[in-house]
C-alpha cells in the first residue's frame, strides 16, 4: 500500500469505528531476562512459532476489516531473523509498529526494516543512567547498546523525528528518573512514549510495581515541558483514577476496536488475557474472531491495566474524543 495511503485508510476506520489495533507477540524468546516480564521463560522452539506466511495470510485477512495499527512485539522480536519479512507482510496493508530492546539492532538491519515498510519503531529504555537499565535488564550493555539502536534507527528512517522513539515503562523504580530520560531523547532528536507498568495480567514479571497515585499529574507537566512527549492528555489523564482505584473508571473495550495475537496464533482480547484465548489464527477465520470477542463481560468489567495500548483504545475507541483527534493529528505526529 501507498505510504501516504494507509496513515488515511488508518484515519478514516477511527472515524468509522472499525477495529484498528492489533498486538502481535511474534516470539516470547528474549535475550534480557526484566523483572516486570514474565514472557521471556514461556517462548517455544522457533519451529512452533508462526511463520512468515501465517503473517500475510493475517495481513491479507486484516486489511478485510480495515487498516490497523500493528504492534510487533516479543519477547525481543529480533531474535527471530526473517523478522523483516514479518514486517513486509504487514506493511502491505498496515502500519507496522515495532518495540525492541535494541540488543541486535545494526546499521543494516534498521535500513532493512525500514525498506521493508516499518512505519515506527520504540526502543525500549526506562533509565538515562545506563548502568541502572542494565541492572533492571540484567545484562551488562543493555543501555549502551540501546541508544546506539536509537543512533541506527535515526539514520535509516526517513523522518527521524516522527518514526524513531524511545519507549519507557513508568514503574515505581524509575518514575522519579524520567526527566532525565526525557531529556536525553529530546537531546538526540527522537520521540518518546510512555506506558505504564502493568503488574495484574498474565505473564507480568514479580517486578511490576506501579507507582503511586500524583504519577499521572508529574507526567501531565513532563508532557507540557516536553513536546517530543508523544503521549494522548485523556490517557495522562486516567493514570492517577487508575492508581487510586476510581470507582467510576471506564469501561474496557479490548477485543472491540483492538486485539492480541500471541506467538503461536491464539487470539485474546488484548496482551493481559493471554491465558484465555478465543481461538487460533491457524485454523479460525479472522472474523469469526473478533466476533467472539465482542462484548465479553469479563473484558468490560476489567479494570487490570492502564497501558498505553489500554489508553489508546479508550481515547481513540467509538469513534475518538476530539482532543484526542487534536493529539493524534499534532502532538503523536511529531507536528
């Protein structure tokens, strides 16, 4: 698809309320072992994995519903080496989204992942002190060879500035280091985005540890010091009602407008509910998918996270707000 082309078709199943997110866990296989991730011990042989023709018969099927937002996740995605073909099937429809630890990430392959049609890319860094994100990583280098990834990414992408981000999990540990963090991201020229930890859904690490409720208004001012900040206001704003456990805090669309689609093909309604999928894409037909995951009480009646991938359906679910069509338009375009 044109590259012009699919940010509209994107744009235009906002508006039209059709499903426009999906999370893909192309591997569990991870060279880093992070507290606050439980994936990295539950991979499987690359031979169980989907293969790159399961990923362009799910492109093809998905671009029958719409145009989405595509996730490529892990796990480190990178350990698996036909990782831009991956990307080239979903770049054919979609706009293909990659997070990475940065640990393989050279030159050639940042140049070969953008040829291959990746839209963005977030390399996963939670402290400006190098030195503590080895420590949180637990492998010595970590932080080092991140931001040298950042350094590749820049070089091969054709708008630095909108397409390469640094990607940071606001924790208990690190929420008091974020403005340096930031501002060594705003000193290389790069985006940032932020998520907060999740500690409840399946395959979370015994160090998820959310911070405390005030998080939410410290990144509210980061956000307006910061306009390399990449990040929804309506999601900054339902980080503390989340942390304080509001009882009026809303509904939950997972499996509605967005969805999960793990290493081996099972479908859930998003990345916490791993453990009950709805079926497989190897054998069931896409539709009939999502089909099953709408209005699954269990989903409304969740309130385990506030990720960002949580944040971005309720802002931009049902249709948008319209600061959220504002966001989306400047700030998150790097406008």
């Amino acid at each position: 698809m044109n590259r012009t082309l699919a940010p509209l078709r994107f744009a235009w199943g906002l508006a039209a309320r059709r499903p426009f997110q999906c999370l893909v866990q192309v591997t569990n296989r991870c060279n880093m072992k992070c507290g606050f991730c439980d994936f990295w011990p539950n991979g499987v042989p690359s031979d169980q994995e989907l293969t790159v023709d399961d990923y362009v018969r799910l492109s093809d099927a998905l671009s029958r519903v719409g145009t989405f937002l595509v996730s490529i996740e892990g796990g480190e995605p990178l350990v698996r080496r036909d990782l831009p073909e991956i990307v080239r099937a979903f770049s054919r429809h979609h706009l293909p989204v990659l997070f990475t630890n940065g640990w393989h990430v050279d030159r050639e392959m940042a140049r070969t992942l953008f040829d291959a049609g990746l839209w963005q890319v977030g390399v996963s860094i939670d402290f400006a002190d190098s030195a503590r994100h080895d420590i949180a990583r637990r492998l010595p280098g970590a932080g080092a060879r991140a931001w040298q990834a950042i350094e590749h990414f820049k070089a091969a992408a054709r708008t630095p500035g909108r397409q390469v981000h640094v990607m940071s999990i606001v924790m208990k540990d690190n929420v008091e280091a974020l403005e340096p963090l930031l501002e060594a991201s705003a000193a290389r020229g790069v985006g940032h985005w932020l998520t907060l930890v999740s500690d409840k859904g399946h395959r979370r690490g015994p160090a998820s540890t959310l911070p405390a409720p005030g998080t939410g208004e410290r990144l509210r001012a980061l956000w307006k010091r910061h306009p390399h900040l990449r990040t929804f206001r309506d999601y900054l704003d339902g980080i503390d009602p989340f942390l304080q456990g509001a009882p009026d805090a809303p509904r939950c669309h997972a499996g509605e407008q967005s969805f999960n689609v793990d290493h081996v093909g099972n479908v859930s309604p998003c990345i916490e509910k791993i453990d009950k999928p709805v079926g497989n894409v190897r054998r069931d037909p896409v539709p009939m998918l999502l089909d099953r995951m709408k209005g699954l009480e269990s989903v409304a009646r969740c309130q385990d996270c506030w990720t960002l991938c949580r944040g971005f359906g309720q802002v931009m679910g049902a249709g948008g707000t319209r600061r959220g069509w504002t966001d989306l338009a400047s700030r998150m375009r790097g406008a």
